[in-house]
C-alpha cells in the first residue's frame, strides 16, 4: 500500500465519488485501499500497540509508542501535552498492528477532530477489510460451510465497492458498525474467513453490467423480503426480490436460532412502548395517541411481511408501515423488533388489551443474502456462485480487479 501524508489523506477521501468504478475490463483494476470510520465522535482515545508504533503529522515522524489523544480546541492533544492537527499511526514491526483500544487492525490508523470530537479511521487494503467483515458476520464456521463464507465475501466486496465514499465528506468511506458492514479488526479474522475472502479476491456480483447494491440480514423465516416491505427510499430493482428459501424438508435457513420466535407484552407495557416509540418515529405527539385500545395487522407484503399495523385509539387508528414497525413495536427490553415476519394474538378485557403475543421468524430486515439461508444451503453443497445469485436473481459473479 504507498502510505499518504494524513493531508492528503484527508485529500484522497474527500474527493472520492461514491459508487464510481474505473471504466476498465475486469480484471484490469487495482485492489483499492479503503478508508473506515472504526470510532466518530469520541472524547478521547488510546493508540498504540506492540513493536514499534511511530505516529506521523504531514509526513514526519513525531511520536513514538502508545499515546492517548483527547480534543483541545481544533487540534488533537496527546497525554504528554503535545498538539496536532491529525495523526497517522504504522507499525513498523513485521506482523505486528495498530491499537485502538484493545481492537488491532492492519494498515494505518488515522485521528483526527471533527466538529469537537474524535474521529479514528483505518485505512487498508480492501480485502484485507473483508476478511475482517467475513469473520464478524458470519461467526465461526466450519470447513463444510466454507461456501457461505465465500457468497458473504463476494456480497461484501460488491458493498464496499458500491459504496465506496459514501462518508466522504466526514473523512472516511464506510463505518465499521451494522449500518454498513460489521468489521472487527484483524483479531476478529478467521483462518477460514481470510481464506474465502482469498480464493474470491476481486469478484463482486453485477447486473446488466454495473455492480449491484446489495443487502444481507441474518435469518429470512422462510422467503427473503422485497425492499419496499422493508426500506423507504430502496428503489426495486429486479434482482431484489423474494426468494423462497425452501428446501423441500424444511427451510434452509432453519437451523438459525432465530428462525421462529416469540415477544409478548402486557397490555400496560405494550401501551408505555407505544407511548415513547411512537413519537420518536413517526412524530406523533404521546398526548395526541390518548387511550391506547389494541393493535392488529392490516396488510401484508409479497413475501408474507407486515406491511401496516395499526394502533387503535379514542379517535381511530394509527397506521404503522412496514419500515417503522420494528422500532415501534420494540421488546420489553428495547430492542427492535426482530422482524416483521409475524402473527399477533391479542387478549383483551374490560380495560383494554390484558396481553399481546407475536408469534414471528427470521432475524433483520429481510432482503438480499440470508446469511443463515447461506450456511444451510452450504451444507448441501451449493457452492458460493450458487447461493449468491440465488440470493440475488438475475445477476453475475464478475472479477472486478
């Protein structure tokens, strides 16, 4: 990787355009570095790391060894008083990494204050970030599921690559969270993880042509999901569409632990939820709710999803859709809903919903790549090509560099 100054870093990423692919044939191209937002928006953070960690400001040398930065006006102040305006972190050791923390990643680490916060970026060769996402998404696998290990590399490569630059203007392209693909460092890397991203080196999923955006979730419940059943502003395209995950016996993503599930309320508790998740996601003030009386589906999607639920209230009813209604309906504990593949059993007395039961399947979203879909169909055999254009119909596995 040829190591920039963090001024022209910080140059390169901002004037990268997001989706935007080097007209060239396949296999032409050069593997890119990428650029990932690991933590935004911090107070302080510790770097450093075994061996000889150096940190440079444009281009020289100035630190040596593990240091914490907090912000101090526009600059970075180190523990031992010094300022700067960013900071590029190497390991200069052979086989040794970065820290952040106690996570370690391969190539360079750079901090910088944004809007009075920290932000810590890794910048690496991009399939050295896949085997970092690989490992993380799917979990520990085994030699027999080494398939979905390879469609998960494949699906994540056309990811990064469509969305290179999508946070250009905060100084980085992806984050390393669920919002865009989970990425745990080169610690969380497998052997079999790095070697799937390996024997799939460039290839990415295409249609008509152009790389595809994809989506993956864990558990599908049966059939994968359309993404206006799930998303606002996806537009459908013909390769996002439901997929049937039928195996004959059974489902291939059955042996998820969240393949069926159950979430009940209590009526008061289920009324309290709805009380703060309403107005928090739709904008309907608490007080305008009034008397909650009950909640029912209304409509389904092509793929068995709910499309709207309703509370029922003094003065009607308020129409839930399909992207809100994990936030809205949310667990005693908080968490979102786990899908919106679900059944609901209401039991009501003199004053109003006593208990409510939903009775559902699958995990996530629901569109794309069932991740649990893919280890079971790896386990029959299919091969990486196979699942991920089962996944995602109509499309290709080109190698893109």
């Amino acid at each position: 990787m040829r190591w920039l100054t963090p001024l022209a870093l910080s140059v390169a990423a901002a004037c990268a355009q997001p989706s935007a692919v080097p007209a060239s044939p396949p296999g032409a191209r050069a593997e890119p570095d990428i650029r990932v937002g690991v933590t935004v928006g911090v107070a302080e953070v510790a770097v450093g790391g075994s061996g000889s960690v150096v940190a440079y400001s444009h281009g020289e040398a100035v630190l040596q060894g593990n240091t914490r930065m907090s912000v101090d006006g526009r600059a970075l102040r180190t523990d031992r008083g010094e300022r700067f305006e960013r900071l590029t972190f190497l390991n200069q050791s052979p086989g040794r990494f970065v820290t952040v923390g106690d996570r370690a990643y391969r190539g360079a680490i750079e901090v910088f204050n944004r809007d009075g916060a920290l932000t810590v970026v890794n910048e690496l060769k991009l399939e050295d970030y896949l085997a970092g996402v690989v490992a993380v998404e799917m979990g520990s696998r085994t030699e027999r599921e080494r398939a979905a290990l390879e469609a998960q590399a494949i699906v994540a490569r056309t990811y990064a690559l469509k969305n290179m630059g999508k946070f250009r203007t905060a100084g980085f392209d992806l984050r390393a969270g669920v919002s865009d693909q989970a990425y745990g460092g080169q610690r969380a890397e497998t052997p079999l993880a790095r070697e799937a991203v390996r024997s799939t080196a460039g290839q990415v999923l295409t249609y008509q042509g152009r790389l595809i955006s994809p989506f993956y979730h864990s558990t599908c419940g049966g059939r994968t999901a359309s993404p206006e059943e799930s998303f606002r502003t996806v537009t459908p395209v013909p390769y996002l569409r439901p997929v049937s995950d039928d195996r004959g016996a059974g489902s291939y993503c059955d042996i998820s632990p969240r393949f069926r599930w159950t979430e009940s309320w209590d009526g008061p508790t289920l009324a309290g939820i709805l009380r703060r998740t309403v107005p928090r996601t739709l904008g309907i003030r608490a007080d305008d709710l009034g008397d909650i009386r009950g909640v029912s589906v209304r409509r389904r999607g092509p793929s068995g999803r709910v499309l709207e639920a309703g509370i029922e209230v003094a003065g009607g009813t308020v129409p839930v859709f399909g992207p809100d209604i994990r936030s809205v309906f949310a667990t005693p504990e908080g968490q979102l809903l786990r899908s919106t593949v679900f059944e609901l059993r209401v039991e009501s007395g003199t004053n109003g919903m006593t208990r409510v039961v939903a009775e559902g399947g699958g995990s996530g979203h629901g569109v794309g790549l069932c991740q649990w879909g893919a280890i079971g169909r790896a386990r029959d055999g299919h091969s990486a090509a196979n699942i991920a254009t089962t996944y995602f119909p109509g499309t290709r596995i080109e190698r893109w560099y």
